[in-house]
C-alpha cells in the first residue's frame, strides 16, 4: 500500500530557496523539502528563459509579405500568453521515479529517470525536461499506477502548495511491501479536491482519477458519452479530454476545429478558465441556441409545442415540405447555341429531375447538379452530330438561359426561414406534409393562432431555430467540427441533438450529462436514444459513479428523490467523509431564515449560493439586500470580497459553490410543470455544495425526501 509522508503545511507562504546554481547557494542536500523547492524555483527561472525567448524572435527577414507577417506575430502572442507564469497556479504538482522492473522493458522514461509532472512542458537552456507535461505518455502512471500495477513506478510523490508556494510533499512507495490495513487516502489529494471555490471553475489536473485518466485518454476517433452523478468531475473531465486531445492530435484539430457546448451563458462563463489554465486558449464555446442563433428569438412555446416541435419526427415533415417544391418537367427545353439548336424532350428532363430526387442527396447540391445534368444531355447530342465540345462548353450551356429557366421552374430555390414559417402558419401545408407523422391535435399544438407576415416579424421561439437549422441543413451541409464536447446533454430535445450532431458528422464528440438531472419536459430518458440522435450510435457510454465533491451526508439525502424521478439510476458514492455538512431548518419567517443561513454559511472560507425556485429570487434580493448582503448573479465571477451568488434553481445545473443555503424545496419541486421534472430541479439544488448545506423551509418537505 502507499507509504504517506506528510509534511506540515505552515500557516504562511514559505520563501524558496534559491536553485543548487543560485548566487544564494546550494539547497540543503540532506532536506528534501529544499530540494523540491530549489526545482520549483529553478524551473520557473527556465520558463520565464522560454517566455523572452519567444519575446526576442525577430521575424523581419523570415516573412515573405505582410500577411505572413502577421499570422507569425499572432501565434508568437498565442505562444507567449501560452507560457504565462501564473504565480498562484503550481508549475508542477507531481513526480514519478522510475525503475527498470526484472524482466520487463524499460519504461517510457527509461531506467532510474525521474520526472516532474505539471500543467505545461518547461525546458532548460540545453533542452532537457525540467517539467513534463500532464498529458504526454510518461505522464501516465501518475494517474494510473498502484501497488497492484506499478507501471514501473516505484516512487510517486504528490505537493501541496500555500499561496503559490510548495510547501508539503506526500509519497507513495508503488513496489513496496504494503499491509492490509494501511491507510490509502491521500491526504494532499483530499485538500486539493476540498480547497475552498471562489471564482471560476479551476482545472482538476492533479487529481484526476484513474477512471477519470481513461476517459481523458480515450481515442479521438470514437465517440464517449459520460453518465456521471453530482460531483463525480464529468464536466472537468469532458474539458481535460479536450485538452488531452489538442495536445495528442493538435495539427489535425487545428484544422477541423473544437468547441464546448454547455446548457446556458452562466455555466460557460464558470467553466472558461479552465481550458486557458491548461494552456489551451484557441477552444470556442457556445450554447445550443447559440449554434441555431439564425433568427432573432421573440417568443415562447408552450411546453406541449416545444415538446412537439422538438420530436425528431419533424425532420421528416422538413424533408417531405422542401422536396414538394421539386416538380417534375412537363415541356421540352430548347438550347440554342450559335446557330444550332438542341432539343431536350421532357421524357429526359422528368428522368434527370427523378434521379436526383431518388439519390435524395442535399436540395442545395442537388439543385446545383440539375443544370450540369442538362447541360450533359445537351453535349451528348453535339457528340453526336460530330462536335467535340470540352468542359468549357458544358459549363457554357449549363448557364444557357433555357437550362436557367427548367431548373427554376422544377428545383426553386427554398429559404429555410420561409420553409419553416410556412409550415407553422399553414394548416394545409403542414397538414400535407405531416400526414401519418403527427395527429391532427398535434399539428393544431404547433400552429401559430396567428400568422406572421414575414420572417423578420415571427415570433420565433428557441424550437423554432431548431427547426430552421434543421431545414438549413436539408438545403446545404453544416460545416463539420473535428471534436465537440456536449456538457448537460440529458436536457436536450431529439431535434436539438440532431443540430448538434451536424456539427460533428466527420468527426467525434464527448458527450457528458446525467439523466437524474434532466429538467426539461423533453429531457431524455436514456443515453442509447440520445446517441442515435446524434448520428453517434456506436458511441462507448461510461459511468462514473465515485463523488469527489459533494459530501457523504449531502449526497445521501439527495439521493432520496433517486427512485421517485429516476428509477434503476445507481447513486452517487461519495468518497467524502465531512460530518455536521447537513443542516435542516424549519421557519416561521423564510426570508429572515435564509439570510440567517447565508450569514452562517459565509463565516466559512469560500463561496456560498443561495438557491431558491425562481419566484422567489426577487423577494430574497430584497431580503438579502435589506440586511446588508451584498450579492451577486450566475454568472459573475466571485471573489475574496464577495463570495455570495443568488442562485435562480433554473440556473443551478452545473454550478458548484462551498456552501449551499436551499430556500424552500417544496416551492422547488412546484415551479416545475410536473412532480418529476419539479423533483430533478431539487436534486440539482441539493447537490451543488462541495462542504455543506443548509435547508431552509416553512411548507413541508416534499414527502419523497423522506
């Protein structure tokens, strides 16, 4: 079993010393806590030698033109922001030593070698590794390895750090003789994990677990959906994934692209540091409604129509209302060419129009094929007559005015915007195409009771845009990505996973969600029917189910709602143990016993939310307020002087905070439209806190709470 060395962590900054070639002197040989520091101070000497290296490349006789010139200045910027030292992120967090096991192959590193493991590669002036970067191979076993797979590794030792500062290290001995009952848990790893949370979302990169390792590792060509509970680092995992495969396949994902869809601005705004920590800062992220932003958004649906309108059944309606704009030829065309005429007789074109249709290939390209069809035509007959026209001609007579005017006539051009207002504004229209796909109560459900004029005066609703991507893609292919990472993907509808699966038809995506949490009335009920709406079937569906953040006690009582909302889902299995982290409290006045529990909650070190139905956020800014708590929105970034988020429970997903004051749950579950989706919306809630909870109420708790 692993051998733990703690040191003590003192109460300030330590200073380091200098490195063994310091004009201080040497670090004291016989204290390996000096020597760690010495490394640390000596590699962050190596990295700022790399920044003003990068900072003094003068590209004036290396560029052709202006244009090159520039593209060089850009990356040299990317490069130095890249090489930021960052004073209160460690510039490493681990070491392995590496020995030659009897009778195996050296190790990646080769025998006896030892190495630093940390966020970015540092080199010396002579190129030799002073850090190496987390995610390259020799890097591994620093996840992975244990004393049942050593990996070759037969010292691993793990830093804590104060302020930027190293002043603690912990080892475990992998080879060496362990006894049953010997105490694994790393007691730097559970500080790290338990550091208190004031600001953005902070990267998990030394303490990602060894099932964690295997997801982030996972091939770029397939496909990974995570199911992962409250707490159990999916979505760092998803980000660190996109990290692991920039760094592994960084020339081709320079090319094709990556982007991060997450479930709504706030959620993007905590997560968008952690990318840039791990020196990443090219990777695009937007929401779902960002990728259909094609129309201005104005109006609402119900949640019968948005359920509707978000079936995949409505790809088909789609396809059925744009390919009823093809008609089939009923007169000849008359080509005139010099003072030649060919005549192509409405028998061929009927057949050129009928075999496009039947490849059922895109309407836009499909559209554009027609005239070069015609035009074939018309150059086998010159062939015929003893001419010998070339590509030029065909293109020629593919502009002629009579092949213009057949395909105009039998292939128009469709605007989706149109396409889709139609359909919403025409009971017939809709009612001709949607036959045998949607009732008759289903089309009135989705019917605009008054229609819109033009496109620019809609009322589009979110749907709605998904339903004009849809059709835009039926029109002209969407541009393909290389890897996309979907986060909260139990709320999407089948249409919406559909818009994201265009963006990663060549390539692959990490898909991370948890059905517990889904809250929308369209919210998936299993990740094979999701995946089939991504165009991803074949995808590997992994589960994590060990919790890293959320309390033993918080998590337990959470879990209760389990076989109410989500039967057959296993729990959370919270590896932390943080007794008294659960506190419930019955009130006569809520508003007052709220801004008690946020005044408790913030005598603590680190963030605190208050989460409470959407109705009720009004009232509690004005209590919060009142009693001189300053506070602030999702989506703002907290800090030492202001640690307290108000938290809409609609906005809750995703976001984690210290400590949790919960207003009122059973106003929670009733802001819902059903007991189901009301109780995943309390789940959410309940599961946001990384060390403790405070349950504030005056109604009864829901029942299922036990």
């Amino acid at each position: 079993m692993p051998t733990h060395v703690p040191q003590d962590i003192p109460d300030t900054p330590v200073t380091p010393p200098p490195p063994t070639d310091a004009p201080g002197g040497p670090a004291d040989p016989a204290d390996p806590l000096a020597r760690e520091r010495a490394h640390l101070s000596g590699s962050r000497a190596a990295l700022r030698a790399m920044r003003e290296d990068v900072q003094g490349l003068d590209i004036r006789d290396v560029t052709a033109n202006w244009v090159n010139a520039a593209v060089l200045e850009a990356q040299i910027e990317d490069r130095i922001k890249a090489l930021a030292d960052l004073s209160h992120t460690p510039l490493f967090f681990g070491r392995l030593d590496y020995q030659h096991a009897p009778g195996a192959d050296l190790a990646e590193g080769g025998e006896g070698e030892r190495f630093y493991i940390g966020r970015r590669h540092v080199h010396d002036a002579d190129g030799d590794p002073m850090v190496i970067d987390w995610r390259a191979p020799v890097s591994q076993p620093f996840y992975r390895a244990s004393t049942k797979d050593p990996m070759d590794i037969g010292l691993r030792r793990r830093f804590g750090y104060t302020g930027g500062e190293l002043t603690a290290y912990e080892d475990e001995h992998l080879t060496a003789p362990v006894a049953s009952d010997q105490h694994t848990t790393s007691k730097l790893l559970q500080a790290e994990i338990e550091r208190p949370r004031v600001g953005p979302m902070r990267d998990i990169v030394a303490t990602i677990q060894p099932e964690q390792d295997e997801i982030v590792r996972s091939d770029l060509g397939g496909t990974v959906c995570v199911q992962g509970g409250p707490g159990t680092g999916k979505t760092a995992v998803g980000l660190h994934r996109v990290a692991y495969l920039l760094y592994a396949h960084r020339d081709r994902l320079a090319r094709t692209g990556t982007l991060v869809i997450g479930p709504n601005r706030s959620f993007l705004h905590y997560i968008e540091q952690v990318l840039p920590a791990l020196g990443e800062l090219e990777v695009k992220q937007a929401t779902v409604d960002d990728l259909v932003a094609g129309v201005e958004i104005r109006g609402t649906d119900t949640a019968e129509a948005a359920v509707i309108k978000g079936d995949a059944r409505m790809a088909e309606v789609l396809r059925r209302a744009l390919r009823s704009h093809v008609t089939l030829p009923t007169e000849p065309a008359m080509v005139v060419r010099g003072s030649r005429r060919w005549r192509i007789p409405a028998y061929e074109l009927e057949e050129i129009v009928g075999e496009l249709l039947a490849r059922d290939i895109r309407y836009g390209a499909a559209r554009d094929a027609l005239p070069q069809r015609i035009a074939h035509a018309v150059l086998v007959r010159m062939e015929q007559a003893g001419e010998a026209p070339d590509d030029r001609v065909q293109d020629a007579v593919a502009r002629n005015p009579a092949v213009k005017a057949v395909v105009k006539a039998a292939w128009p051009q469709v605007d989706p915007d149109r396409l889709v207002l139609r359909l919403l504004c025409d009971a017939e229209f809709l009612a001709a195409h949607a036959e045998g796909i949607l009732t008759d109560d289903e089309q009135r459900t989705i019917l605009w009771a008054k229609p819109a004029r033009s496109v620019k005066s809609a009322k589009w609703s979110l749907a709605d845009a998904v339903l004009i991507d849809e059709a835009g893609d039926l029109v002209a292919r969407t541009h393909s990505l290389g890897h996309v990472v979907l986060d909260e993907a139990q709320d999407l509808s089948p249409m919406q996973y559909r818009a994201v699966g265009r963006r990663c038809t060549t390539g692959s995506a990490t898909i991370l969600g948890d059905l517990a949490q889904g809250t929308t009335p369209w919210a998936t009920s299993g990740w094979d029917e999701a995946l089939h709406h991504l165009g991803k079937g074949d995808a590997h569906v992994e589960e994590l189910t060990a919790g890293f953040r959320v309390p033993r006690e918080v998590i337990a009582y959470a879990s209760r709602l389990l076989p109410h909302m989500s039967p057959g889902l296993a729990p959370v299995s919270s590896v932390r143990e943080n007794p008294g982290s659960l506190e419930v409290r019955t009130a006569d006045d809520l508003d007052a016993a709220a801004v008690a529990a946020c005044r408790d909650s913030l005598r603590h070190e680190g963030s605190t939310g208050l989460i409470a139905a959407d109705a009720r956020i009004p009232a509690l800014s004005a209590a919060l307020t009142a009693a001189g708590l300053p506070h602030l929105d999702p989506g703002q970034e907290t800090s030492a002087d202001s640690r307290l988020t108000l938290v809409p429970a609609s906005l809750a997903k995703g976001l984690e905070y210290d400590y949790v004051v919960l207003d009122e749950p059973a106003a929670v579950v009733a802001g819902e439209p059903d007991v189901r989706t009301g109780l995943r919306r309390l789940y959410v809630a309940l599961t946001r806190a990384v060390s403790g909870l405070i349950v504030t109420h005056t109604l009864p708790l829901p029942e299922q709470l036990g």
